[in-house]
C-alpha cells in the first residue's frame, strides 16, 4: 500500500471517530456524563477509548516507529495500552480533540516523509516487529476498533438513558 493511500485512511477513520464525539456534543445530553459512563463493571468510558487513540498515536510514532520517548508521557501512562481506565481522569471534548489532532497530525506528518521503500522497513516491540506499513495499516485499524467502542457506548448510554 502507498503512503498516500495510508494517510488518507488514517484521516477517514479520524473523521469517523470526531463524528462520534459530535454526535454526543450536540445530542442534548449531559456531555460529561456521557464521555465519563461505563457500560459495564471494568469497562471503558468513551473519553479513556478516545484518549486512547490519541496515546497510541504517540507511543507507536515515537518509541516503536522512532525509537525515542512518548512526547506525553503522562498521556500514554494515563490512556495508552495496559492503563486502567479511571472514574477521576475523565477529560473534556476539548482536551479529547486537542489531544487527537496533535497526535494523528504528528504521526501523519511523519508518515508524509516517508518513501516507498521504508515502508518495508521492520518497527515494532520485540515480540510484535512488523513492516512500518503493516504498522501503519494496524493503527488504522486500532482506531477504527476503538471508534467502534465509542460508538457502541454511545448506543449503549442512550438504550440505558432514554430521553
């Protein structure tokens, strides 16, 4: 697959996510309440599954696809994969879409200077190495599971709270 191709597939399945938290924004509902319900015991709410996202995007960039650190630190250890989701860190749409469009723009910049050929370049943990465009294909996919999550706990929330 060619970098174009990828960028723009990372940019729809964006869209489709931002379209969930505006859908939820102009709902009429009690926005916080809904980023901060949990459809189940140990669940995740909507804002951890799209903080989520946005800690992914900044961990697979720069320590597995770059070899450095998470620029946010905090972000990743709050949101990234292996956090537990908690009741007191429950941040606003505002913080939600800041924290997406600075990841996914730095990670599409990145992706916006690559050749051909380093695509077939291997990234990745030790136990999960893969090509940079088979990873870049799986954060596409990630995103889309996790939008898939938001968009069910939306359903959800509102067959558990009808107007």
């Amino acid at each position: 697959m060619d970098r174009d191709t990828l960028i723009s597939m990372m940019e729809m399945v964006r869209q489709r996510l931002l379209g969930s938290l505006e859908a939820i924004e102009k709902s009429g509902r009690d926005v916080g309440e809904v980023l901060r319900w949990r459809p189940g015991a140990g669940r995740a709410h909507i804002a951890w599954q799209a903080m989520h996202c946005a800690a992914t995007h900044d961990k697979y960039l720069n320590v597995f696809i770059k070899g450095g650190s998470s620029v946010d630190e905090k972000l990743v250890a709050a949101f990234g994969g292996g956090s537990v989701p908690s009741d007191q860190n429950v941040p606003g749409l505002g913080e939600i879409r800041g924290a997406l469009e600075k990841n996914l723009r730095a990670f599409t910049d990145y992706v916006r200077t690559l050749k051909a050929e380093d695509l077939g370049r291997m990234v990745g943990p030790a136990d999960r190495r893969r090509t940079l465009g088979d990873a870049i294909q799986m954060m596409v996919w990630h995103e889309a599971h996790h939008q898939g999550q938001i968009h069910l706990t939306w359903n959800l929330y509102t067959a558990a709270h009808p107007k």
